[in-house]
C-alpha cells in the first residue's frame, strides 16, 4: 500500500494470504471436523475437533497480539510526539489520553494534533474511529501490523 495514499477509507490492514486464504482454511477445517465428529464418534474425532478448534484459537490471538503490540508502541509514539507538539496547558493531561484515543490520533499530522488532542478531551471522544474521521491532514502509517 506504500505505492497508494493512505487514508480513513482505505488505512485499514488486510493481508490477503492471512485474512483470505488461512483464515477460510481453518474456518472449513472446523466445520468438517464438527460434522466428522457428529458422523462417528470417536477419540479422533474428539482430537481432530480439538485440534481445529485450537488452530482457529491460534489464528485469532495470533492477530490480535500482534494489534496489541502494535498498540503499545502507537502509545508510546504519540506519547512522545505529544511531549514535543502540545502546547503547556495541555502537557499535563498527557497521560489522560487511552490508548484507543492514542491509536485514533495517530494519523493527525504534528500541525493539527495539538486541536485535536484538546477538542478529543473537552468533548470525552474515546473511540478511535470518530477521531480518525476528525483528522483532515491524514499521515499515513504504512509500516503496521
């Protein structure tokens, strides 16, 4: 996506290999070990169940550890950016910011982040996608998870 500029319409990640091919994989594989098992029970049909259910577990948690990483150093980013780019009044109401308004900030660009960052807190926004819509000056992230 590095070649195509990022924006609210189109800054959300999808790996095609991932979402698209193993994702449906182990959707299937669940699905035809659930009937297997209805179909003759058995110890291995127990296993085979138990081993799909622990590949669709795996999937799932494998992303959002990866979005939880990820998140954690968004937070520390704008953190620091907050440090540099807000003005006094505002530095001490740094650590009031969640992290789901960090994630939302993020694409803010340095000129328009220090309005943002007060009219988030005045107005107690605190979900990321309505903070993402306010930004007009959109910096792209073409580096995440």
């Amino acid at each position: 996506m590095a070649d195509q500029q990022q924006n609210f319409a189109n800054h959300v990640r999808f790996v095609p290999p991932y979402h698209y091919v193993a994702g449906p994989i182990f959707l299937v594989n669940l699905g035809w070990t659930t009937y297997g098992l209805f179909s003759g029970f058995s110890f291995e049909s127990v296993l085979n169940l138990l081993v799909a259910l622990a590949l669709v577990i795996l999937f799932l948690f494998a992303r959002l550890f990866a979005l939880k990483a990820q998140d954690r150093v968004i937070r520390l980013e704008m953190r620091l950016r907050m440090r540099e780019l807000l003005p006094d009044d505002l530095q001490g109401r740094i650590n009031n910011f969640t992290p789901t308004q960090m994630v939302g900030l993020r694409f803010a660009s340095d000129a328009e982040l220090p309005e943002l960052a007060r009219k988030i807190l005045e107005d107690d926004i605190s979900a990321a996608t309505p903070i993402k819509k306010l930004v007009t000056d959109w910096q792209g992230d073409y580096h995440r998870v």
